[in-house]
C-alpha cells in the first residue's frame, strides 16, 4: 500500500517566503529522506506554494491532520495502516524540526498537534451486522492499542466512528473518541443521526438496525481549539453544529465519515464548506476511501476547510492512502467572526 503526503496552507496573508533556491532544496531533501519504491513508501506531492505551508506559520496557529484510509474486515490491518499514517505525520514533524534549526523564525511549529482518522477507521464488515461481533467498551483492547498510539506519538488523536458495545448485544454505538497526547480519552461522542437510507440507484442502509442513537452533543478545548466532534451522516443536520457553535463555543468542527460513493459525488464538498460557512469554524473531515470489498465503496477526499469555506488542504487523489496538513489559524477565526458578526443575530433569535 503506498502513502501519499500533501502540505496545504490554511492562511494566504502574511505568510513569509524563503528563496526560491532555499524552497527548491528543502523540496528535494524531504523528497529524498522520504520517497521510497516500497509498499509503505511516503509519496510527496511537491506543488507551487507547498513548501510555503513548511516555512511559514503564525504565532496564533497549530498544524493539524486529516487521515485518508480504506479499512477492511481486519483489525490488525487497519490498525497497521493508522499506525503508518501516524508515523507519516512524524516524519513531517521532523523535517519541521530541521526548518526551525535553519530558519528559526519562519518555519513552522514542528509539533504535531491533531492528527483525524476517519469514521470505521478500526474496522469495515463485508456486510452490517459483522461490526457487532468486534464491537468492544472503550477500555477494551482495540481502543486501548489506539490510546497507546497517541501516548506513543504524543499527539492527540481524533478517532470518529468506532464500534463501541452498546446497551445489549444486538446494538452497538457509532462513537467519535478524542484521545490526548498522554493517551488518555478526553471526550466521546456517540453518533445521533443514524444513516437509514435507500441510495438511488444503488443498496439500502439501515444503520438503527444495529446501532444506537446518541443523545448528547459534546464540545472539548484542546491544543488546536475547542472541538465539536460528529460523524458523518450528522452532517446533513445543520442545527447540531449551529448548536456546537453558539451554545458549545466551537472553533474546530469534525466530521469523520465514510460517505458512499453517489452520496459524496453529489454532496459531500458541498455539505461541508455549507457547515464551515454558516458556523464561521473550521471543519475536518476525515474521510474512507474506495473499495472495502465487493458490496461497499466510499468516496473518499478528506478536506480542512477553514471558516470562510475555502479547502486549505486536501490529497491529490481522493482515493489514497495518506493524510494532508493545514494550520488552524484561531485569528482567522476572530477576524472572519468580527467582520460577520452573525452570533449576534442568532442570539437575539434565540438560536
């Protein structure tokens, strides 16, 4: 399986250039420490601007992540595949680290701050009720190997859509953890929007069958902002990230998913720039990706969006395997909501 590597940038204002000479180098040096023919090679995707995103970083910002990643029926697998993504982001990390010694006041914090994994992210059955039969308690030992993950990366991880046991044993729950950098679960929230659906033009759904509503919206401060963490079909239903915003006081919105195919071709960009927009917080929204086996298939294109709905970072291919990394700059988010100050109508609304 090979990994694919993308830097976008998330403020195009006063960013800070170095040389061309000095990008071109720093360019083929990352190019050459990383790029490998092997399965587990990092493909670096060098564009215009792209080392710009390395060099340059405000004060007021951290540097986050969004997984790509196309799980299957087997545990051992995807956890092998999210463990190289993490370490995919350490590698960035580190080439961070070598920019800072040779330009102390342009480059960008060299920590890893967030790193989003995608909704099924632990495991995707050949059909519905399979989950069941892997479905676990958070202190289980698929949980546990993940929060270790974290611990070990020192990084806090958002892992959005695991299959938590539910309340008996013919429902589970569609639960988004927020795992910090010591490993330990800071947050979790259960999904309430059940996907129940008839896709035209291709199979049903009916995800209530096996899970169980959640009831309770969650916000929860961390290094990158405070977050408002969903899942996936939750995106079609705006009033819970208006509630997120203006009662929660969310800054970054996260939306791992596993949109199939027709239903990300048609909406899936659209739904979240709408969300990022409207709630003036950036999105992140991690996202499977191609072929789980032969009856499932999703659309993949993880994104980072920022609060004026622009795409800050997305990988080249919208079916790889990789991750692709934006900064959440919090004075963009003070400045977009100064200029449009649409928290003051919605209160006087009551929203």
């Amino acid at each position: 399986m090979s990994f694919r590597f993308h830097v976008a940038h998330s403020t195009p204002l006063g960013k800070i250039r170095s040389s061309s000479t000095h990008q071109q180098h720093h360019k083929h040096i990352l190019a050459k420490r990383c790029g490998s023919t092997s399965s587990n090679s990092v493909s670096v995707k060098s564009r215009a601007g792209e080392l710009d995103s390395v060099i340059m970083a405000g004060a007021s910002s951290v540097r986050v992540a969004v997984a790509q990643m196309t799980s299957i029926n087997d545990l051992a697998a995807n956890f092998a595949t999210s463990s190289r993504l993490v370490k995919l982001y350490l590698v960035y990390g580190l080439f961070n680290l070598f920019l800072e010694f040779v330009y102390p006041k342009e480059a960008a914090s060299a920590g890893a701050k967030l790193l989003c994994l995608p909704e099924n992210f632990s495991y995707v059955g050949d059909k519905d009720g399979d989950s069941l039969k892997v479905a676990e308690t958070l202190d289980g030992p698929i949980m546990q190997g993940y929060c270790s993950l974290a611990r070990e990366s020192s990084m806090w991880l958002s892992l959005g859509g695991f299959q938590e046991k539910g309340s008996d044993d013919a429902h589970l729950c569609n639960t988004h953890v927020l795992v910090d950098d010591a490993g330990n679960i800071r947050s979790t929230y259960r999904k309430m929007h059940l996907f129940d659906v008839d896709i035209p033009g291709g199979r049903s759904y009916k995800e209530s069958s096996f899970t169980e509503a959640g009831k309770d919206i969650v916000a929860v401060d961390s290094p990158v902002g405070r977050l408002g963490p969903t899942v996936c079909y939750d995106l079609r239903f705006p009033e819970l990230y208006q509630q997120l915003r203006f009662q929660h006081e969310a800054q970054v919105l996260l939306v791992p998913s596993a949109f199939t195919k027709v239903t990300g071709q048609a909406h899936w960009e659209i739904l979240l720039r709408a969300r990022a927009i409207e709630t003036q917080c950036y999105v992140i929204a991690a996202a499977q990706a191609g072929k789980h086996n032969d009856k499932r298939e999703s659309y993949g294109d993880s994104l980072i969006i920022d609060p004026w709905g622009t795409v800050i970072g997305r990988l080249p291919d919208r079916l790889s395997t990789g991750i692709a990394v934006a900064d959440i700059d919090f004075s963009l988010i003070d400045s977009v909501r100064a200029k449009m100050p649409i928290a003051k109508v919605s209160r006087n609304l009551n929203v």
